[in-house]
C-alpha cells in the first residue's frame, strides 16, 4: 500500500482533532519523520480540513512501513446531513490530493461519553444519527465518489465513563448498536474500543490508527508475523535442507533473531541462505528452492508482503 486515506466524521466534542493531533505525535516520533511542521490544532477544525504527509513511516512494521498518509478531519455534528456534506467533500479532495484516482479510505465515526449520559436516550440518538449518516455514505455513488473500504466506530472518554460506572454499559450498548446498523446496510464495519484520546497510552493510540488505516493493528502483525518466521524456519528451511543444515539454520538465525523485527529477521534469513548457497552446498534443487526464496525476501524487505 502506497497510499492510504482516513477520514474521521462523528459528533461534537467527540475528540476527532485531539485523537488525530494525538496520532500526529506519534507518527513524528519516528526519525525518518522529523522533518514534519503539521499545525493539528485541537481547536481549530473547520468544516473540512485536509491533512498530506508524504513519504512518512508510520509505528507499524517496526516503523518501517512507508505510505503517503491523507487525513479528512471534520467539524463535529449530531446533523447527519451536515456529516453527509462534510463526508462528501472529504472524499472529493481525498481524489484530488491521489490524483484523481480512486481514493482508497476507511471511515471513522467518533461518539463520545457525555455527562448526564441515560443509556436509552443517548444509545437511540446514536442509532438514528449513525443509520442516517450511513443512508448518505451510500449516496456518495450519486456523485461517482467511492464508498469507503470499511467503516469503524471509535468512542472517546473511557476514563470519564469509567469514574461515573457507566463504562461497559456505554461501550456495549453503543457497540451493538453500530453492528446492527453496520448488518442491515450491508457494509462491514468494526468497533475500535472505548478509549480517551486525551488520556490514553500511545500505544492505545497508535493501535487504533493502524487499525484504523490498515485493517490491523500493530499487536495483529507481531501476531501473523510470528507465525512467518515459524513458517520459514519448520515449514521451508526444516523441509528443505538435512538435518544438520536446517539446526544450523535455527541456532544461527531463528534462535539468535526472532525476538527482533521482520526487518531484522528476514535481513539475516537472506544473509544465511547466501552463505549456504556458496559452491558446495546443497543439491541442485535445494539450492534452486532456496534462490527463489532469496529472491523473494530480498524483494520485499518491508517484510508486509512476506506476512
């Protein structure tokens, strides 16, 4: 993925701005990120405000996925109409800022815990806005715009819930309600969680936004990334080379490197299968197989493809 966009629509006081300026923060942690200048005022959202950083590396991949990152925030209504029209403008500059291509984006709607919250009244309100809202996503083909790849619900104020006892029953009652909403409109969508995007740990944060843009969070990838390097380790090397070849294998790279990242790991898998591939080693096709997955892992050195 070379591009990503992100377009984050929901109601007033729901902590869009401050949840983006928040992913901002970290996404400038990075070295190769230091030279951003992005004024992100949680204060000072209008109707539409566009965000473009090029080229940057996102807390993903060991920070070492490169994407050019487009963020639509958006002033907070409980309109849907007016969530509708900010929606519609959104994906419109998301197309001009991709070069009129088609604008590949998920959508994040935000509701937040309010004071005075009575779970009825509030978890209705939340229902009507977001069917509604979701009437006008499906509209946005009137337009020859595209729907967005998914759509994920985000709820903000976890620790103000949490002081008045109200936390579980907000989030689930919000969250069932948005995956009822998300079944009869046929579209697929994912709750992210009750978070504080003012209060909450980076790591919260940074889960969130990768989900958010990529479909899986941080935590997701260390996962299914585990899972290749036993693959390379029991299902490739150990099938394909003598015993003695495949335990040196896993004393000197699966042993010594998987608790690195992808990069480091596939770096070294790539180095060890050059040293075996000198005169001497191996059948001929043992080192044809080999050289083909040299070739494939040097290639993708990112290590997302390989996952």
């Amino acid at each position: 993925m070379d591009t990503a966009g992100l377009v984050v629509v929901g109601m007033g006081g729901s902590g869009k701005t401050t949840f983006l300026r928040r992913c901002y923060d970290l996404i400038r942690e990075d070295e190769e990120n230091r030279g951003l200048r992005e004024e992100i005022d949680p204060k000072s959202t209008a109707f539409v405000v566009g965000h473009v950083f090029r080229d940057i590396t996102v807390p993903l991949f060991d920070g070492r996925k490169s994407i050019t990152l487009c963020w639509m925030d958006t002033a907070g209504s409980e309109d849907y109409r007016l969530l509708g029209q900010q929606l519609t403008a959104s994906v419109r500059e998301l197309r001009k800022m991709f070069l009129d291509r088609p604008a590949d984006y998920n959508l994040l709607f935000m509701w937040s815990y309010e004071p005075g919250y009575e779970q009825a009244r509030d978890a209705q309100a939340f229902e009507d806005v977001l069917s509604k809202f979701m009437d006008e996503v499906e509209d946005l083909g009137y337009f020859d715009l595209d729907p967005p790849q998914k759509v994920y619900l985000l709820l903000n104020k976890a620790d103000a819930a949490a002081r008045d006892g109200a936390a579980e029953s907000f989030s689930g009652e919000h969250e069932r309600r948005f995956r009822s909403v998300m079944e009869r409109k046929s579209m697929s969508g994912e709750s992210l969680g009750l978070i504080s995007t003012l209060n909450g740990g980076t790591k919260e944060i940074s889960d969130r936004l990768m989900t958010a843009i990529f479909g899986l969070s941080d935590r997701d990838w260390k996962r299914a990334f585990v899972s290749v390097r036993a693959g390379i380790n029991q299902g490739i090397i150990g099938n394909l080379l003598e015993g003695e070849d495949a335990n040196r294998f896993k004393r000197e790279v699966y042993d010594r490197f998987s608790d690195g990242g992808q990069e480091t790991y596939l770096r070294e898998t790539v180095a060890w299968v050059d040293r075996y591939l000198e005169p001497g080693n191996g059948s001929s096709s043992t080192r044809a197989l080999l050289a083909s997955l040299r070739a494939f892992l040097s290639g993708e050195m990112e290590g997302d493809a390989v996952t």
